[in-house]
C-alpha cells in the first residue's frame, strides 16, 4: 500500500493519523494484504466447504414433561397478588 492510497483512504474513513501512526499502519496493512494474497492463492481444489474448522454436533435432550408447580404454590410466595396474577407496581408512566 502506497502513502497516497493510505491517505485516501484515511480521508474517506475521516481518521487522521500521525507520520508515525501512518507508517505503522501502512505496514501492517501491507502484512495482512500480503497474508490475504497467500491465502488467495492456496489450490483448494477437491477441498470440501466448511463453514467453521470445528466438529459441532447439535446436542438435544429429550423433551420430556414433568410435573411443575401449582398456580397456588407458586402465588404463595408473591407479596402482591391480584386474584390468579402476580401484581407489581406500574413502571411505565402515562
């Protein structure tokens, strides 16, 4: 990567970058740019498509219904009921 296309660059991104920061940036830019190219250039012919490197199995349990707890048992521990519903105070002003 040129100076003049970093600074092109710089503009349309609106950073501004000292001459130190610049340089820096214009040589790791270059090394990724180069590592893309390499990358680019591998033959991954007969290659199969992978969307991630890692083995992921989708593990699922069993759906199994169990007995839950009453309406009753579990309105017993609310401080504020209103008939069969919980009651809380209102959080959204009119």
């Amino acid at each position: 990567m040129t100076s003049e296309e970093f600074d092109e660059l710089a503009l349309k991104s609106k950073i501004k970058f000292s001459d130190e920061e610049k340089n820096k940036a214009i040589f790791l830019l270059d090394n990724m740019l180069y590592d893309i190219q390499s990358i680019e250039n591998l033959d991954t012919e007969g290659l199969d498509i992978m969307v991630t490197p890692l083995q992921l199995e989708n593990v699922f349990r069993d759906d199994n219904a169990n007995e839950s707890y009453k309406q009753k048992e579990i309105l017993n521990n609310a401080s504020n009921i209103n008939g069969d519903y919980f009651s809380i105070p209102k959080v959204i002003k009119d």
